[in-house]
C-alpha cells in the first residue's frame, strides 16, 4: 500500500508541474526545472539540472513525459540512496 501511496504522490507531483502549460502530458525545461528545485530541493544546482534534462530526455524532442520522468526519479532515488550513506562503501 505503501509502495503504491508513493508512486501516487510521484504522479500527481508529475501532473501539478506538467500542466503548468498547454502540453500537460510532458515537463518542459522549465517545469522539469522548477518541480526539481521545489521537489528536490538541495539536490542538484541549476546548471547541474539542464545536463541532467539532456540526459533524461531520451528520445530528445525537448520534452519530459511520463515514462522519462520515472526514470528520472529513479535516478535521483539511487541518488539519495548514497548521499544518505545507505550504499556500503567498498
Ligand atoms: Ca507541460
Ligand atoms: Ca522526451
């Protein structure tokens, strides 16, 4: 139930930000940018966020859909995961 509460919430984060314009199945640039500076706050800086948009945006049509932006919160989960220390140092 959990597991399912959380990817809820990461849905309705992805819709509140992706339909700040017209488009609201995709994150631009600048939705992208500003649900990870509000979501993820601390994370990453602003210049670091652009590299990691070109990244994300896998099939390069400047957009971030749904399944791009999974991916991304899986990224940024596996981040978390060794800022916080959980990783065992080799
Ligand atoms: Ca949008
Ligand atoms: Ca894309």
């Amino acid at each position: 139930i959990d597991c399912i509460k959380a990817l809820m919430s990461l849905i309705g984060i992805f819709q509140k930000y992706a339909s700040k314009d017209q488009d609201t199945d995709h994150l631009n640039k600048n939705e992208l940018k500003e649900l990870l500076q509000k979501e993820f706050p601390g994370l990453l800086n602003v210049s670091k966020l652009f590299s990691v948009m070109d990244a994300l945006d896998q099939d390069k049509d400047g957009q971030v859909d749904i399944q791009e932006y999974f991916t991304t919160v899986c990224t940024l989960g596996i981040i978390y995961y060794e800022i916080l220390g959980a990783c065992p140092k080799k």
